[in-house]
C-alpha cells in the first residue's frame, strides 16, 4: 500500500499514465470528429465525380424501380387502366440498360424484358415477352431524355417511345397486335 501513495506524490495526486476522462474523451471525439469529415468529403467527391464521368450515356439516371398507371386500348377499342412497374439497371457508364417492365389490368398483362446497348444516340438490342413467348430485336434512336424504339418480331412490330424527366417518365407503345396502344405514366420510388 506504500506504493501507491508514494506514486501520487510524485505526480501530483494522478496515477501515472492516466488522464482526467474529460481529456480522454474531448481528444478522442476531436480527431473522430476529423476523420468522419474527412470521409464524407472523400465519399462527396467520389459520388459527385462517378455520377459526371462514370454515368454519362444516354440510359444515365435510369437506374432503379419505377412504377405508376395508364391506360391500354384493345383491339376490339376498348380501353382499360393499367398499373405497371419498372426496374432498370444501368451498366457500360450509362450505355447498357436492362429493364424489365410489367403491366396488367382486368383482362390483360404483359411482361416486357429487354436488353439494350446505345452507341452515341443509336440503341439496339434484344426484346421478350413472357406472357406470349415472344422474343425480337429493338432499334432507334435516343436523345435529350427521349427514346424513339421499334421493337420487331415475325408478324409483329410496336414502336415504343420512352420520355424522361428527372423521376418521372412516360411510355407509349402502338402495334398492329392485340394490344393497339398503351399509355403509361411511371415515377421512380
């Protein structure tokens, strides 16, 4: 027991080695403080650098889940509302979309999946759908948000037009099928 007294003496009451908590905890907290900063500049910078130079083709900003309604019109000229939902994955810096897109009202439903690359404002790839066990190819043309495509197969053709605007967009098919038109108006959640 000796020991411990003669050792406050020495350091003015303090053990050696140890320091009030409240220094303890203001110089740790300063330099957490710091570097979580630093961090979220770091993590600014990087987000902010990848969304200008990574992500600059024209399927940009697409990315992620949309869904909304509209309506289609039949055939026989009837028309009925409809409720989709979108999910679009961009890759190739903005130049590659998968996207997959599923519609259904009453009496209809369509499952569209297609595949696409663009070439400065030209797009082409592949298209299926599921619930008719259709599959083609898509061609045309992209720019400032809008997308003009024509979707083939044997015996079929639909364009289709694709307009974006920050989280809202709107898409139109027209073909000489079952499905005359369809009307769709989407928002990205």
């Amino acid at each position: 027991m000796a020991r411990p007294v003669e050792f406050r003496a020495v350091d003015g009451g303090k053990h050696h080695g140890n320091k009030p908590n409240n220094e303890i905890t203001s110089e740790t907290f300063a330099k957490t403080r710091r570097l979580f900063f630093a961090a979220v500049a770091f993590f600014v910078v990087a987000l902010a650098g990848s969304a200008a130079h990574a992500q600059t083709g024209p399927f940009a900003g697409m990315a992620g889940y949309w869904s909304g309604g509209g309506t289609i019109t039949l055939d026989d000229g009837s028309s009925e509302r409809i409720r989709c939902r979108a999910t679009y994955a961009v890759g190739a810096g903005g130049n590659g979309l998968n996207q997959t897109l599923t519609c259904a009202s009453d009496s209809y439903k369509f499952n569209l999946a297609s595949n696409l690359m663009a070439q400065g404002a030209a797009i082409s790839g592949t298209w299926t759908e599921a619930t008719r066990n259709v599959s083609g190819t898509i061609e045309g043309r992209a720019g400032n948000g809008v997308f003009n495509v024509i979707a083939s197969a044997a015996g079929f053709t639909a364009n289709l037009t694709l307009t974006t605007h920050g989280n809202k967009q709107s898409v139109v098919i027209k073909s000489d099928t079952a499905l005359r038109s369809a009307a769709i108006s989407l928002s990205r959640s």
